[in-house]
C-alpha cells in the first residue's frame, strides 16, 4: 500500500482576492474639479484673477490711453515741476499728483468693472418665454410680438426682445454688439477704456473724464507758464524751447503740448456732455436715439426718469449705491462632467459560494489520491 500523503492548504492562498486600488487622490480632484462660471461665460469677455476682473475682449486701445497718461505725466512731473516749485510755488506737483491718482485710479475702475451684464436665460426660462410669445398671436399668419409694454410713471414703455439672451430687455438695457452682452442701462461702448458703461462703472466713467479734463488743462496751463517764464527777457519762445531739457530730438514742452492741445477740447466737450446727460438722467444711448425728444416718432413723451430736477437727477445717477453684479462669475458650475464614485455595493467582492469554500478550508485535510 503506497504511502499516503497529505498536504495542509495555507489559509493565506485562500484568502480573499485584493480589491482593485482606489485612484489617487490628486486624479480624483482631477476629475471631479468643478468649473467657475467665468470660464463657460457666454459673452465676449475676458477675466483675470480668477473672474474677478473682466474686461471687453477688444481692449487694444485701453494701453494706449493709459499710455499717452503716463508719458505726459512723466514728462511734466520730472522737466517741469521743478522750474515751476522754484519760481513759483511747490503746490504745483501736489495738485497734480492728486489728479494724476484720481485719473489712474478712476480709468481702471472703468475698465475693470462689470458694466451690468446681464446673465442670459436658461433652456427653461427660454422655453416658457418663447410659449409665451407664441401664445401671444391672434392668428396663425401674423407673427408673434416681440415687445412688451409696461408703464414707468404714467408713461407706456416698450421691453424689446432679445434674440441672443432670449429675455425681454429689461428698461433702459441694450445689447452691445462688441461684448455681446445685454447690458443694463447702456450709455455706450468705449474702446478709450476698453469696456461697456453701463450701470455699474458709469460713475466712475463720468469721474474719469471730469477729472482727465483737469489734469489734461492743469498740465497744458503749466506747461505754458513754463515757456512763458523761460521766454522772458527779450529771448522768445523758440530759445525757451531750445533751453528747456531733453530737447533732443524734440522738447518735452513740445510733446506735452501737442497731446494736451489736441486733448483738451475733446475732452473738455465730453465731459460737458455727459454733465448735461447726468443732469437729465439721460444715456447717450437713448440721446442719439431721441428716445425722450421726439425723435423717435414719440412726440411729446417726456423722459420718465427725470425726477425733474438737477441736483436729485445728479444724486441718483452718481451718488445712489452701487447694484451688485448679476453674472456671479466666480460661482461654480454643476460637476456634469465629473465621474461619479462607485457605491460601496458595487466593490468587487468574492461569489457567496467562495467565501464559505474559504471557511471551511482551514480546519480539514485533503488527502492525495492512492
């Protein structure tokens, strides 16, 4: 009779098969990072900081304003000033500095700010909207009215349709073509600061030009004064050019008045302007329209948002508090795109069967055949 031999199984090669690895950490935040509003934002904008500055996609001309600031600036705070302090009165580069940050500071406010961009409508709003236009229509042939009216102080208003937001506009809110946006109250688009003026920023717009019409006429006023003191004695103004520093390849005096001399008039006929538009409690939309003068082929309705009086029209348009934003761009949007984790139940786990296989191997023998 041949030996019998018998071999003991090892519980360790019965044990349970290792479920797979959970993927590392890093690669799960990977997959499942929720995106900010800011970089699915459907307008033509750009954002820095992490959408907490937004400008117009075509700000090519912002650098170039802040640029011709800066030189100008320079030029009359290093060659002037200090023939104007010694001759004069060392309040000059004060007054100037003042304006100077004021002009800078306003500019950038401007540019960076959310003019009031309106956030366009969801699948369902747009739905339910355009139900209801459809609705509207009296008969099949005629299409459906894409205004509404509604009445601001005893005055019929129209809300215009748009298109792209699929929203009716609300009062005093256009579309801006540039930024394809629906900005409310719109004045205009400005490429000098590279962004719309609308509800938000146009306090500091209007602060922007008033405050450059002082700088623009201090520096030329200066400048002047410069010349004319360095012409005194019989010498004239072309040896007071002459003798002024960095006069290679050209004076500094003559730079300074070249670009104040063209700039001051413009500037000083905008800033008048958009006093008279803020004393009235105006846009400039809605002035080169003629929405309120009879242009419009509305004669004799008045603007419904005067309050009929310069100082309270001043107040509501410079001094009211600044509306939040509405386009939340530093919010998150819904994770559609991040990968779910598997549920507890659907980790690979051994047949019922195994496992009681498994439990009963350690306690018996199994003997090789004879």
């Amino acid at each position: 009779m041949k030996n019998c031999e018998y071999h003991q199984i090892d519980p360790q090669t019965l044990s349970t098969p290792n479920p797979t690895p959970p993927p590392p950490p890093c690669a799960e935040r990977t997959i499942t990072r929720a995106k900010r509003k800011w970089e699915a934002f459907p307008g033509r904008n750009r954002f820095c900081c992490d959408g907490r500055i937004i400008f117009a996609r075509q700000s090519g001309v912002l650098p170039l304003t802040l640029g011709l600031i800066l030189v100008t600036s320079t030029l009359f705070f290093i060659f002037d000033c200090p023939f104007l302090v010694e001759h004069l009165t060392s309040c000059i580069p004060v007054i100037g500095g003042v304006l100077f940050v004021f002009v800078v500071i306003s500019l950038l406010q401007t540019s960076f700010t959310d003019p009031g961009i309106l956030p366009r409508a969801g699948l369902d709003e747009a739905a339910d909207i355009e139900r209801q236009i459809d609705n509207s229509g009296s008969s099949s042939y005629r299409p459906p009215p894409r205004t509404k009216e509604i009445l601001i102080r005893q005055q019929v208003v129209k809300l215009k349709y748009c298109f792209t937001c699929k929203m009716f506009r609300p009062p005093r809110t256009s579309h801006c073509s540039l930024c394809d946006n629906c900005v409310e109250r719109f004045d205009h688009h400005c490429p000098w600061v590279g962004n719309c003026v609308g509800k938000r920023n146009y306090r500091f717009f209007y602060s922007f030009i008033v405050s450059l019409s002082f700088l623009t006429a201090f520096i030329f006023g200066c400048v002047t004064t410069h010349l004319v003191m360095r012409s005194q004695g019989g010498n004239g103004v072309i040896f007071a050019l002459q003798e002024s520093p960095a006069r290679y390849p050209f004076s500094h005096c003559q730079l300074e008045l070249v670009v104040c001399f063209f700039s001051v008039w413009s500037i000083l006929g905008l800033s008048g302007f958009h006093t008279y538009l803020v004393a009235s409690n105006l846009t400039t939309n809605e002035d080169i329209k003629g929405s309120w003068s009879g242009k419009s082929g509305s004669e004799g309705s008045g603007n419904p948002y005067s309050y009929n009086n310069i100082f309270t029209n001043c107040c509501v348009v410079l001094c009211g508090p600044m509306p939040p934003s509405l386009i939340d761009r530093r919010g998150f949007l819904p994770p559609d795109d991040a990968v779910p984790a598997p549920p507890l139940a659907e980790i690979e786990q051994p047949p019922l069967e195994a496992k009681s296989d498994i439990n009963m191997g350690p306690g018996h023998l199994s003997p090789a055949p004879l």
